[in-house]
C-alpha cells in the first residue's frame, strides 16, 4: 500500500495551483486525476467553459505562489461590457474605474502552465487514476488506473478539489449530519466561437466582454490572443419559444441567429457545425456543509460550485488556496484539522454570499442591461464612487477589483441597491441625473449603515 502525505483530488485549475502552494511548504503531494494528460493533444473538457476570466482575487493567489509573471501573457484585459442590441449597435459599460479590467484566458492553456509548474516544483501528477471509493475512516483512496488496475493509497490528508462532481464530496454525503443542496439552473449553456477575419484580426473590440442580451437568453463572447473570439450561448433547455428543445436544425439555428444576433451571426462561419458538434452543459449550484471530516476537506466546486455569472468560480476557488495557505502558515501542518475547521468556519459566508451573487447576476446580464435605465444606474453609481471613493464603492467594483470578504460586499451591496432603487424611482432620472444631490444619497447609505 501506498503512503502518502498529501492527496490531492483533480489536476484542473484549483487542484493544482493548491499543489504548488503545499510543495512550495515541502509537503509530499501526489494528485490524482481521472483523466488523461490533455497536454499531450488538443485540450478537451467536455461540459466546461474553455474561457475564464481572471480578476483581483485570482492575480494575488497566483501572485502568492510566483506565477502572475507567468500567467499575464496568455491573457487579454477587458475593460468592460459591450452591449449589443438586436439592430447591432452597441454601448460601452466601464467594469470599473479607467485602467481597471478582468482579464479572459483560456482555461486549457492555464491548465497545462500550472500543471507544468506543479511539477517543477515536484508534485506527482497522476493521470488516468480514476477515484473509486474514499475510505474517511481510514483516509483511504480505492484508486483504478490502465497499470495496476484497483490499488490502495493511504494518506495523512485528502484534499477534494474535483469539481462539482467530487468524489471526495460523494463519500462525505453518507455521513452523518452532512448538509447538501444541489440546484441546476433552467438554462443550459454551449460553446461557439468567431474566429480571426481573413486579415488575421480581431472581428471585434478584443479589449471588452461582448454581450447580446435578449431577455430569457443572451450570448457572450471573450477574446482569445489567437484572435478569435470564444462564444457562449445560454438557452432555456425548454419551454420557451428559443430554447435548446426548439432548435432542431440547421434552419432553426440559422433563423434564431440572424433574428436576435444578426452582427454575431455575420461573423461566425462555423455556426451550424460547432452548435450540433459541441455538448449542451448545464449550470449547477452546490452548496454543502460540512467541508471537513478529519483530515479530508473539500475546495472550490466540490464544496461551493456555482453559475459563471459573476465571473468568480476560478477566483474564488484561488483565493480558498490563498487563505489555506495563510492558515497553514500561522497554524502549521501538525494540526491540519484546527487548520481545515478554521478554513470551512472563514470561508463558508463567502462563499454563500458569492454563489448568491452569481445567481442574481444572470438575471442583470440577460436582461436588465438592455434597459436604458440601468446604463443611467450604472453611471450614478460610478459617479458616486468618483466623489465619494470610501463612502460608495459599486458592488462590482467590490467583488472583482478587491479581496473583500464576498458576505462583506454583499451586505454593502444591498443596502446601496435599495437606496438606488429609491433614486431610480424618479420618473426624470434619466434627464436629471447629472443634476442630483449626490452628497444627499451619501447621507442615506449613513443612515442605513447605523441602523
């Protein structure tokens, strides 16, 4: 039987960069992960989004571990939304103040940098291990790969970072008191793309997150330094008029496309064959509790899995391996279960607060930023922040372009939105806001923070 001090569950992105933390402290690490090494042909993940996009929370984990140098040239900054509207015009919305950007990547070659890393470092990356069983008395692996077949490991800790879907997760669920919700949301999502013009360019802006929203449904597409775009399109799975049960043909996707996207459409060559070709996936929420038992502990979508609507699945699973690493720091690796009981007990709010803010986001992105009013909302909002740089932080600003606690911005979040939705009450708000008593909705927020 094998003995190891550390085992990690998943080589994705979570999975290993938490690996180089624990190596970089001189821990024995060995990661198991069911698939084959997706370096070695074209990167595959079926179900997965193959764009991220990397904010403030994600720049410093990478940052910690050394490899922000490393990372920023497989990157493209985008400063904002484009908006486009069913006639092709679009609209610029600043995702913060000037220079301020998220910055989309692709999750493949991510993949293979931090895998690569991990092991320089000398973490052991072992592929096509698929997890069979998880003995948490024990703190066993039942683990089966093409070599030997069914084998044994034992461990000092296991680490679950595979996914929404985890293993480790699954073993957790047949004991007692372990709390577990799971929701998928109505809509599915598939991956299509633009690609480069025959020049070799961009199609579009390269430095902005592109976004047709159409009310029940939308498309978004985010640069790639090949110059292409990756697309997604999110679609009710059924019972509306466009949704993924109603689209049955070659006619039907072109029809949909040339009515709600038509700019999109004139870029995308591929259409008809990437929409049949690619999987339909669909949006899943995770919440569970607790993360721990003994030393086995769950992180990123094993224990807090969540829609991409904020943007914060990759860097919230990041910042879970900064403030593990700072626990491991301060408590040491003789008592991994105080280490991992303070984990769960800082990071559960969190991440309550951003699953919730993921949700509440779509609702924004496929529909209400459409609305003229919410560009209206959108500038008060940035204004404030401009005068009042403390007092009015926008709650984007808060979740991406900072690492305060997400329960934290969340909190300040709703008590800023129910005093914006006092101000957008006006019916001349769209005329007048340029005119307002800015220091008046200042005085609120006060207000509202006392009470």
């Amino acid at each position: 039987m094998k003995k190891n001090e550390i085992s990690i569950l998943g080589s994705g992105l979570i999975g290993s960069l938490l690996s180089i933390y624990l190596k970089k402290r001189g821990l024995d690490v060995h990661v198991y992960e069911k698939r084959a090494d997706n370096r070695k042909g074209e990167y595959k993940e079926e179900g997965r989004s193959i764009n991220m996009a990397l904010s403030d929370r994600g720049w410093k984990a990478l940052e910690k571990a050394g490899l922000k140098e490393k990372v920023l040239p497989l990157t493209i900054p985008m400063y904002g939304r484009k908006i486009h509207d069913e006639h092709g015009n679009t609209s610029f919305m600043p995702y913060g103040k000037e220079g301020q950007a998220i910055y989309s990547i692709s999750r493949g070659k991510f993949n293979h940098l931090l895998m690569d890393e991990a092991e320089k470092e000398g973490v052991q990356i072992h592929f096509e291990h698929k997890i069979e069983e998880v003995d948490l008395r024990l703190n066993e692996l039942s683990v089966n790969n093409p070599e030997n077949g069914s084998e044994t490991i034992s461990s000092e800790v296991i680490i679950g970072a595979d996914g929404a879907y985890s293993s480790l997760r699954n073993a957790m669920l047949k004991q007692v008191r372990f709390n577990y919700k799971q929701e998928y949301i109505s809509h599915g999502y598939k991956e299509l793309s633009i690609p480069a013009t025959k020049e070799g360019e961009f199609a579009m802006d390269p430095n902005a997150l592109h976004i047709w929203p159409r009310g029940s449904f939308m498309l978004i597409a985010l640069p790639n330094p090949d110059k292409s775009f990756t697309c997604t399109l999110f679609l009710p799975f059924q019972g509306e008029r466009v949704s993924f049960e109603n689209i049955r043909d070659e006619k039907d996707i072109k029809g949909i496309f040339q009515n709600y996207f038509h700019d999109a459409f004139l870029l995308m060559p591929n259409l008809v064959k990437e929409f049949f070709g690619n999987p339909t996936s669909s949006l899943i929420n995770i919440e569970c509790y607790p993360w721990m038992l003994n030393k086995a502990m769950l992180i990123g979508d094993a224990s807090h899995a969540m829609v991409p609507f904020y943007g914060q699945g990759m860097n919230c699973g990041f910042e879970d391996c900064y403030i593990l690493d700072g626990l491991i720091d301060k408590i040491g690796t003789t008592a991994w279960e105080l280490v991992f009981a303070k984990f769960q007990k800082i990071r559960k709010p969190d991440t309550d607060a951003i699953c919730q803010l993921a949700l509440e986001n779509f609702e924004e992105m496929k529909n209400e930023v459409a609305d003229p009013k919410f560009l209206v909302r959108k500038n008060i909002e940035a204004r404030l922040h401009s005068l009042y740089p403390r007092e009015w932080v926008p709650l984007y600003t808060m979740v991406t372009f900072s690492d305060m606690p997400y329960s934290e911005a969340y909190a300040q979040g709703k008590l800023q939105e129910a005093i914006m939705d006092k101000v957008m009450r006006d019916p001349l708000i769209t005329q007048n806001w340029n005119k307002m008593d800015y220091e008046d909705i200042i005085n609120q927020l006060d207000k509202a923070k006392s009470v």
